[in-house]
C-alpha cells in the first residue's frame, strides 16, 4: 500500500535481550506491520506502541504524532527507546523490501 505509514524506530538503549539494535523499526500502516530487523521485533515492544498509534493509521495531521515523540519497551532495565514519526511511502514501493 502506498501513502501514510507510522515508523517505530530504536533511537537509544541499555541493551536489548531480544537482539534489536539502534536502527531497527517496524512500520504499521492500514495492512498490517512491516519489521525492519534482522533478528525480528520484541512483541512487547510492538505492543507497547501499538495503542498508541490505533486510529492514527492512514490519517493526515496529528500534533502528537507531529512532534515524533519516544515510546519506552515495558523491560525497564533495557531503558530501549523508540521514535514514532509518520512517513510517506512511494506509490510503487513494495512494503517487505
């Protein structure tokens, strides 16, 4: 699907017990979840974001997601941050590439 997709992308951490690394994301758009991680994603993870952006999906302006705010992974001693920004996918991009 092209258009409006959130990214979640690791910005900082302690270390992660699931392997993820600085870098790594996950997309979300109206068709599902897209992991950009070598070693896959931490559903705790994923679940921690994911109420956060339900209803925000395909839309246009929001001024929470506007300002790219930080998402904690619930495992504390991790401290694993991750950025929310909305980003536009090309009409012909594939989505698993």
């Amino acid at each position: 699907m092209s258009g409006s997709v959130i990214r979640c992308t690791v910005e900082s951490m302690n270390y992660s017990a699931c392997g993820l690394e600085v870098g790594d994301s996950f997309e979300i758009d109206e068709d599902g979840l897209v992991v950009r991680a070598p070693e896959g994603f931490c559903y705790f993870a994923i679940a921690s974001v994911l109420p956060l952006v339900s209803g925000r999906i395909g839309g246009g302006g929001d001024a929470w997601l506007d300002q790219r705010p930080l998402v904690a992974c619930p495992d504390p001693p991790e401290a694993l941050h991750m950025r929310l920004e909305r980003v536009e996918r090309p009409a012909n991009a594939n989505p698993h590439e």
